[in-house]
C-alpha cells in the first residue's frame, strides 16, 4: 500500500462482491465544482451485498468515507452500528485511500498507474 499517486486514483470507480457477501465500491475523481473545497469527490465503501443491522447499516454499510455533502456536511465516516456519521478530516486522497484499506479486510484494487484515467 501506499504506492499509488493521486494521478492514479483520479476516475477510479470500480466494485468487487465477495464470496463471505461483503462488497468494496470506490469512486475517486478529481473535481473543480465549487461543493468540492477538497478539489476531490470520493466514496470508499465497503459493506454487505445484503443489510444485515446491526452489523450493517440500513442501507448495507459496514465502513465507508465519503464526501457526498462535502459543501454541507463535510467529510464523512460511516460505520456499523451508529446511523449517524462521524465528520472527519481529509488528509488529502492517497492518505484516505491507505487508510481506507488498512481498515478493512480486504486485499487493496490495483489502479492503473499508465495516468490514463478520465480527468
């Protein structure tokens, strides 16, 4: 971990489902809309293809950083059992990507380091 750049997680939308029912979404892309002072919009999820509450949330979370309300609501953590997100800081992409996979028990995606996503 660690060895990607932020060049490399700008357009990164992939998901991989897991036999044991758990899913891992992530979403990265680099942004100038005025409700992303981060310059970044992101969800990192990680979750249940099926709710299972209270080891899920409602809607199948289990972990996730997001910052769908950035200009609102600012950074978000979301995590099993608690309904109500947690506001955190924004280390900068690289850094919350790291952590979001040292947190979970899942084998980090390979990104594509050839700099060839959509910008």
């Amino acid at each position: 971990m660690g060895s990607v750049t932020a060049d490399d997680l700008n357009g990164v939308s992939e998901a991989q489902k897991y036999p044991d029912g758990t899913v891992i979404r992530v979403f990265c892309m680099r942004t100038n809309q005025d409700a992303y002072q981060s310059g970044w919009a992101y969800k990192l999820h990680y979750g249940a293809t099926q709710p299972d509450p209270p080891q899920t949330l409602d809607d199948g979370t289990i972990r996730r950083y997001d910052n769908s309300h950035e200009d609102t609501k600012g950074h978000e953590l979301h995590v099993a059992p608690e309904p109500d997100p947690e506001t955190t800081e924004f280390p900068g992409m690289v850094e919350l990507w790291d952590r979001f996979w040292s947190e979970v028990p899942k084998d980090e995606f390979e990104v594509d380091s050839q700099g060839d996503h959509n910008d």
